[in-house]
C-alpha cells in the first residue's frame, strides 16, 4: 500500500495499470508519471515498466535497470522522448538502486510494447482522420 489511500483503491487488484499521455517527451507529464511509477513500484502495485519503443533500445534499459549494463545514457539515446533529460536519467537511476536493494529474483523490468521498430529517430507524421 502507498501513503495514497485514493491511490491505493483505484489500483487494488488491478493486474495491468496503463499511464499514458497525449505529449510525448513533455517534461511536466513525465514527472507526474515517473512520480506516479515510483510509487506504485515502491509499494508493490508495480514490477514492470512496459515502455511503447524500439525492442533492442528497451532491452538496453532493461539491462541497465537491472544492473547488467552501466551506460545508462547510451540506453536512453535510442528512446523516443526520453534521451537527453536529466529527469529521466533520474527516474532510471531511482529504478536501478530500487532493483539493488531488492532480492534477485524480484527485480523491477523495463519491458517493450508491441510497436514497430523505428527505422530512424524521427517519428512519422500521424494520419489525420
């Protein structure tokens, strides 16, 4: 349970908590989520952190997260909205002394979503409708 008894009753046995937003890479959003993340991971509401992006640049946040990689601005470079903010290296960092400080065989993951590959670092305009 988190010090957030609102909180606490809007996830109570959910399995699958979804935060997303209409900005990518808005710095005033990713706090609020980040903050919100942390506690959610914090209390146990949450081990993965499932991340709409680039399959291999995801799986090199996940090896930082969990200790097996040092780079950790490497990982971010290749992620849509995330490189190049401090906040983020932040967020990661908090996420990988949190997995330090917890038994091996529970660590918090950094997973993918199912999106496609990106070609380049630049996203596509979307379709209007």
């Amino acid at each position: 349970a988190t010090a957030d008894p609102p909180l606490d009753r809007l996830v109570a046995g959910a399995r699958v908590l979804a935060l997303g937003e209409a900005a990518h890479g808005a710095r005033d959003v990713f706090l609020a989520r980040a903050e919100l993340t942390q506690k959610l991971i914090t209390a146990g509401w949450a081990r993965a952190l499932v991340l709409e992006d680039d399959a291999s640049a995801v799986c090199r946040l996940d090896r930082y997260v969990r200790g097996q990689a040092d780079d950790l601005r490497a990982a971010l470079r290749e992620l849509y909205g995330l490189h190049g903010h401090d906040d983020s290296e932040q967020f990661f960092r908090w996420l990988r002394a949190h997995n330090q400080s917890r038994p091996a065989a529970a660590p918090s993951r950094s997973r993918r979503s199912a999106s496609p590959p990106r070609a380049s670092s630049r996203r596509p305009p979307r379709a209007s409708s």
